[in-house]
C-alpha cells in the first residue's frame, strides 16, 4: 500500500538536541479554543516567558488594591536625555516623580550594593507609607514633613504605597518600577 504524498511511513524519534515536530491537524478540523490552547502551547514550547517575568507578573496582580488611587510615573530621569547630557558614566541615583489627584511622590532611588529609596510627598504631610516588593514590603523611617528613607531595597520591581493621615484621604499606590 503506498502513501499520500508528503506522507512518510517513517515515523522515526528526534536526535537528541533535535526539536520533535508536532503531527500536523487542518485548522477547520479544530475549534476556536482548541486553536487557541495549540497556538498557546506553541508558543510556551518555543519561546516561553522568563521565570522573572511570570513571578513579577503575579507578584503586581497580588499587590493590587482597587480602594488605592493610583499614582502615575510622571518622570524618570533614566528616560530623560537632558538630564543625562554630559554625563560620562552610569549616575549613582534614579529620579522618579509619581502623580495622583491630591499629591505627587517625588522619589530618589540610590543605585547599587545595596539600594536605598528617599520619598518626599507633596504637599508635605504625614503618612504612612510602604516600599512593596515581590517578596514582601519595607517599612521606612519617616518625619512628621512626610519625608521617608528605606534602606536595602532588593532589585527588582517596587511599588511605593502611601496613605495620607488625614481625615478622609485616599491611599495612593505607585505603578511597579524596576530598580
């Protein structure tokens, strides 16, 4: 009995190191998930995310709070070409500025060995703040000019929560920034 052509009966295993080929379907034969759930599992086989990237994913989706109005990066001085005009090597400080409706958070990041975060809330009042990580959060020390500085900062993303002592104010959280 003879094939169809572009038929082999040889169905022979991969080398090792050799990628194994899938059994080729027709689309129409399949529905619109089934599609989707194969194009998906092509997709992980041959260029899955980074283990970072799911783990950071899930680490924002954990921290979300929909009760926390959120505070917009406004500036970042590793994106801003004036601020890095003359500079011949890597600044040892990030500045961010983050905005919400009823305050901004002026951030000052010192970068290396161990990383340090300086957060300054505008307009000066006290707070209650916290530097959110994926491992967990960091208290800072704080005065009462809502001037705050947290010590050893692991890399990765960070998220600055802060909640405003006054009467009736709103918590504001940060987008995830990667420090």
């Amino acid at each position: 009995m003879t094939e169809p052509p572009g038929r082999s009966r040889d169905r022979r295993r991969p080398e090792p190191g050799e990628q194994a080929r899938a059994p080729v379907v027709p689309i129409e034969a399949l529905t619109r998930e089934a599609t989707l759930r194969r194009l998906a599992s092509l997709a992980r086989g041959v260029d899955p995310a980074p283990t970072c990237v799911s783990s950071e994913a899930l680490a924002a989706y954990e921290w979300r709070s929909v009760d926390d109005e959120l505070a917009a990066l406004v500036y970042d001085s590793d994106r801003d070409e004036d601020a890095l005009a003359g500079i011949r090597s890597g600044g040892g400080s990030r500045h961010l500025t983050f905005e919400a409706p009823a305050l901004l958070l002026e951030v000052e990041v010192t970068l290396g060995r161990r990383r340090e975060i300086v957060c300054q809330v505008v307009p000066s009042q006290p707070a209650r703040l916290e530097v959110r990580h994926e491992r967990g959060t960091l208290p800072p020390e704080s005065d009462s000019h809502g001037t705050f500085h947290v010590t050893s900062v692991p890399p990765g993303p960070v998220s600055i929560r802060c909640q405003p002592l006054a009467e009736g104010a709103d918590a504001v959280a940060t987008s995830w920034i990667r420090i």
